[in-house]
C-alpha cells in the first residue's frame, strides 16, 4: 500500500521566485475611496468629475509580476438579455499589497470589445463628455457605426483622445442624440473584488498576497447579480 506523499512546502522566497518564474507583467493601480461616495451608502456620485463615476481615484500605474489563475469566462441567461463574468485570481509577491477597487491590468493581454454604445454628444451637466468606453485605454479603435447602418473611419471621421474618449474633428459624424457602436482592442484591465484581498503570514513573515478580481465591464453586472 503506498504511504501519501507529502504536500509540498514552498516558503515565502521560494514562491516570490516561483512568481518571477511563472508569472506574467501587470500594471497595478492602487485606489483610494473617491470623496465624492455616500457616507450612508458608500455609493459614488455618477457625474463626480475625479473619478467619473466609479467611486475611486487610482495611484499612478506600477508594473509588477503577478501569477494569474482560475481565470473564468461563461454566460449566464437570464429572462432577457444575457451576461457575461470575467474573473481570475493574482497572487502578488510578498510585501506587494493591494486594496479594495484597485485595478490590476495583465500587460501583454488584448481583448476585443465588440458591446458599447454610446450617444453622440452626451455630456454633463457641466459639460464633460461622456463619450468614453469603459476600459481606461483603446490601443486599437476597429470600426464605429451608428443606429442607421452608417460607417464611420476610425483616425480620420472619429479619433481617440485621452486613452479613451472619442471625438469627432470633421462634420462627418452622427447627428447628435444617434447611438453608435464601438468596437475595439484593449488591455483587459480588472478590478480587486470587495473583501477580496488575502494577506497571508507564516512564522512571522510575509507570504504572497491572493486577490480575487473581476473584469471592470462586468463589475456592474455582477452587482446586479447579486443584488437580484
């Protein structure tokens, strides 16, 4: 009868050389609770000009090596519509921590978003546009085109500015008020899940931090989810 192996033990300066090994580039951008949330309800303001809506302002990016796993993508049907939850786990090396709604971006990653629309010339009440995909930078802006089937020529009809608003420079663009549809490539940048992360110590030392995170175009989704 053969005796159980024993579980191997790795320490903490053998997992953070397993990380540097095994693991993949990411730029990490710390947050902090934007002022502009609820002291009730924690809720940010939709409109807040610091954050735009997303209830955290980010640190400047940090590129680090993390080990990403249990990276999951299915569809869940609903009784109309369906969605889609993107998530994996990040083990970061010891030492390295990350809090709530920070956003972890894999940098050699691409993905194309092929479900935003947008209203040509929604803006503000104070007049900051609101013409911006979800996903904080458009590498590659592949096709835009609006409710009546008209094609738009991405670089000359619509441009990106600031990573990822869109404008317009020449009159050839859509009336204001038209929806359109942008589909596009970009980095998928994900978001530190609430009470997700784990700090780990063994005999007094420090051992890799494990987050759980959420693609930052499901984050919305999934609350709903839960909230149903």
């Amino acid at each position: 009868m053969a005796l159980p192996q024993p579980t191997p033990h790795l320490t903490p300066s053998e997992l953070d050389n397993f990380i540097d090994d095994h693991g993949v580039s990411v730029d990490v951008e710390l947050a902090t609770l934007c002022p502009c949330s609820l002291a009730r309800t924690g809720q940010p303001l939709a409109m807040c000009r610091l954050c735009d809506g997303n209830g955290a302002i980010y640190n400047t990016p940090v590129r680090v090596k993390a080990l990403l796993t249990s990276r999951e993508y299915r569809k869940n049907f609903i009784e109309v519509g369906s969605w889609e939850t993107g998530s994996c786990s990040a083990t970061f090396k010891s030492g390295v921590l990350v809090p709530d709604g920070s956003r972890v971006t894999p940098v050699f990653d691409r993905t194309v978003i092929n479900d935003e629309i947008l209203t040509r010339g929604a803006a503000t009440p104070k007049a900051k546009s609101l013409e911006r995909v979800r996903f904080p930078e458009i590498l590659t802006l592949d096709r835009v085109i609006d409710q009546d089937g008209v094609d738009y020529i991405p670089g000359t009809d619509v441009v990106v500015s600031n990573l990822h608003y869109l404008t317009w420079p020449t009159s050839t663009k859509p009336a204001e008020g038209k929806r359109y549809v942008v589909r596009y490539v970009t980095r998928p940048t994900y978001q530190v899940m609430a009470n997700q992360p784990r700090t780990r110590r063994e005999n007094e030392t420090n051992v890799p931090t494990y987050v759980r995170l959420l693609r930052i175009d499901r984050v919305g989704r999934q609350q709903e989810r839960d909230a149903a």
